[in-house]
C-alpha cells in the first residue's frame, strides 16, 4: 500500500479544486466580518495545499531525552513536555516520586505525514526504578496499514500493598524505545510527553472485576447529525457528548475529539465514511478509529475497507469505568481505570488520495454514553483529570476544544454549515477587525 497523498488527476483539476476552497474560505470570512467576528481559519483550510500538522500544546517544555539514564532530565508532574525521537532511538527521562500518588507518564509519537511504516512499528514506553525493575509499560504501533500516524501510549507506577515492586519513594525513570523496520521511512518523530498523578484511595476498596457485564452494543442517537469538526490534536480536541456528528477527513490526515465519561458509565462509538462519487477501488484499513483514555494510555483501534460506498467500523464494547478495572491484565479493560475526558480519533489513509482525489470524504461519528454516573472510588485527594465536572459537561455540549475549555470557555464554537471545514468563530474579538480597518485606512 502505498502512502503517497495528494496526486490526483493533472494540475489543472487540483488548482481548480485549490480555487474553490479558497472562494469558499473568503466567503466564510465574509461572512464573519458582517457578524462582527474573526473566523479562525487554519492555513491549509484556504489554500487546500497539505494537511493540517498536529497540534502540539504550546505551553509544552522542550526536553531532551538523555542516552543514558544518569543524564536523565526530570518530567514534573501536571506539566508537558516535547522531545524528538531518531529511528530506533531510545531516550530516557527521571521522575521523583513519593508514596503518596499513582503517577502515569504518556508520550504521543509524531512522525512527519506521508511516511512508511512496516507492520509493527512503534515505540515502547516504561516506569522503571533504579535497579531497572519495570514498573509498568505500554507497546503501541502501526498495526494496521502501512502508513504513518500520531501514535499514543503510557506507562505507570501504581503503589499499592499488593503490588510487587516499584513502592518506594525516590527517583525512578522513564524510557521510550522506538522500534522501526529497515524500510520504513527514517525521519525523526516528535514527541509530546505527559506526566499527571491520581491520588491513592482513603480506603482499599474490592477490585475484583464483575463476571458480567452489559456488553451488547446500543441504539443509535436520534436526531440526526451535527456538526463538529475534530481538533489536530490531544491539545485541541473538540469536545462531544451523546450524538450523531458530522465532520470532514482528508487523506493522510488524523481528527480529535474527547468525550466526558464518568464512573459506571460505558461510552460506544462508530465512525462511517460516506460515500463517493470518484471510483470503486478497495482500500484496505482505510480509515483507523481509535480510543486513549484521559492518561492518553492506548485503549482500542478499529479499521474499516473502503470501496466508494458507506463504511463502518465501531470500538469493540468496553466494560463501565471502575476503578477495579486495573486488576486486569487486557489492556482495553485495564485502560478504562478512571473517569475523565477519553479521546476519539479517526485517521483517514493517504491511499484514499489516488483512487478517489485529495478531497475531503464525509465522516460520522455516532458516540453514545451509556449508564448512570456512579460514586468515585474515594480519592484521598483532587483527582485532577480523572473525574468529570459540570465544566466538563458543558464543554461537551458546546463543542469547546481542550484549550478553549482550559481558558474558561470565551469562545464559542459555530458550525460553517455546508462548509465542512469546522470553523471557528471566535466571539468577542470584533475590536481586533475594527483595528485591521484603522490601519488599513
């Protein structure tokens, strides 16, 4: 399969199609301007000419990975970080801990869009304490297809009586190992690392996990799909609640949405590319749907084929969020261990590009969250990430991206209706046209 994206029929056909989207983007912000706001447009949405890059968070800390763990620089906990990770590279980072927290460290794979992955490709990510014992890690990779796309795992260091190992307070180290096959594309990946802490229980609770549980998949939501364009990033991941949403993938481009997920709740998800109108030929692991929990630790990843006709793939049914489901050693079941904010991604192939144009194709999710929200476990602290506030909610009900939320939700998200760009409209900055106009004149 091949990963090369954007060349489609002759250059005339795609300078027809750039003009197009640029008519439509100086219309949207003509529009804006008569609303009395900015529209926020992302470059490549007006000239059509590559897809998005990921969105980093811009209050990420530059870090370098050290060769040996005796150089490690320290990873404090609540903040992020970013590294670079060479081809078969292997990095270490140090972490101080005590006794009193779990800690989870993630690390979010960039690699340079249109790249080469072999089958397994990926990175391995570890906790280990100072006599090399391992903690706990994750193996993450490209395991369907043969292109490139941000990649996300984590590892963690739980403290607990009946845990072996890794209990005591002092400094412990993180190592990301990137595995890469001798034909796959050499470029560097850049990293995005996380570290975030959950507080122990006030009292040990049962963690044995339930012989059942209601597993059978739900109803469809109702009333038809809305839009919401999904963010480029962990940092920019435009928030859902229950619902039928509508969005537009390119090829070779991956989307981010998050959605609120509380004690005892189960959430569901399927993603369906709509049909089209320029061929009929297969395309193997077309689109990739994936699911990472609110420690951005991998949960589940779906594919789908594509022939021009509509195609589903939904995440396999998983377990209602409980704290006992930890004890387990499957990681889908062990990855919903704590309420918060658990992320969607969709990631459509470069392929879809030469056999039906570098167009958009229409993609619907259909989220669905399941049961009643439960009592916590008993933290003995602020859970921080691992819980579900009434913000939260809301974010989820008007669409606000993390960052936005984080900033106490001052802009508002508006649907561009036919567009399918998911705009932004930014309210409040009506000031900052009315200054473009005194300087213009």
């Amino acid at each position: 399969m091949s990963t090369q994206a954007g060349a489609t029929g002759d250059g005339t056909g795609r300078r027809g199609r750039t003009a197009a989207r640029a008519r439509k983007a100086a219309a949207l912000l003509t529009a804006a301007a008569a609303m009395g706001t900015l529209t926020a447009l992302p470059a490549w949405a007006a000239d059509g000419t590559a897809v998005p890059p990921y969105a980093f968070d811009p209050a990420a800390q530059r870090v370098q990975g050290a060769a040996s763990s005796a150089d490690a620089a320290p990873l404090e906990p609540g903040r992020t970080y970013r590294d670079t990770l060479k081809k078969d590279g292997k990095v270490y980072y140090r972490l101080n801990l005590d006794t009193t927290k779990n800690s989870y460290v993630s690390a979010v794979a960039v690699p340079k869009p249109g790249g080469k992955a072999a089958y397994g490709d990926g990175f391995r990510i570890a906790i280990q304490d100072g006599s090399g014992s391992e903690c706990g890690y994750q193996e993450v990779n490209f395991a369907a297809g043969d292109y490139v796309r941000p990649l996300t795992g984590y590892a963690r260091r739980i403290v607990h009586p009946d845990v072996s190992g890794c209990q005591d307070a002092g400094t412990y180290y993180v190592l990301v190992e990137r595995e890469s096959d001798a034909a796959s594309t050499p470029d560097d990946w850049e990293l995005e690392i996380q570290h975030v802490n959950e507080p122990l229980l006030s009292k040990i609770g049962p963690d044995k996990l339930p012989e059942s549980w209601p597993s059978g998949t739900p109803a469809p939501p109702a009333g038809g799909p809305r839009e919401r364009q999904g963010g480029a990033g962990f940092h920019t991941a435009v928030s859902l609640q229950d619902g039928e949403w509508r969005a537009d993938v390119r090829p070779g481009q991956t989307l981010f949405w998050r959605v609120p997920v509380d004690w005892g709740q189960q959430l569901f998800a399927t993603a369906e590319l709509g049909s089209s109108a320029a061929g009929d030929e297969l395309v193997s692991n077309a689109l990739a749907l994936g699911l990472d929990n609110p420690a951005r630790g991998f949960v589940d990843l779906q594919t789908l084929s594509y022939s021009g006709k509509p195609a589903t793939t939904a995440l396999a049914p998983q377990r209602p969020v409980a704290h006992e489901n930890r004890s387990s050693y499957e990681t889908a079941t062990s990855g919903m261990r704590f309420a918060g904010w658990y992320y969607l991604t969709a990631t459509l192939s470069p392929e879809i590009a030469q056999e039906y144009g570098d167009e958009p194709l229409p993609l619907t999710l259909r989220v669905t969250v399941r049961g009643e929200k439960k009592p916590g476990p008993g933290y003995a602290g602020d859970p921080g990430v691992f819980q579900v506030t009434d913000d939260d909610r809301q974010a989820a009900a008007n669409g606000a991206t993390g960052a936005e939320a984080a900033k106490g939700g001052t802009m508002v998200v508006l649907a561009a209706g036919g567009l399918g760009l998911g705009t932004v409209l930014l309210v409040g900055l009506g000031a900052w046209t009315l200054l473009a106009r005194r300087r213009a004149a």
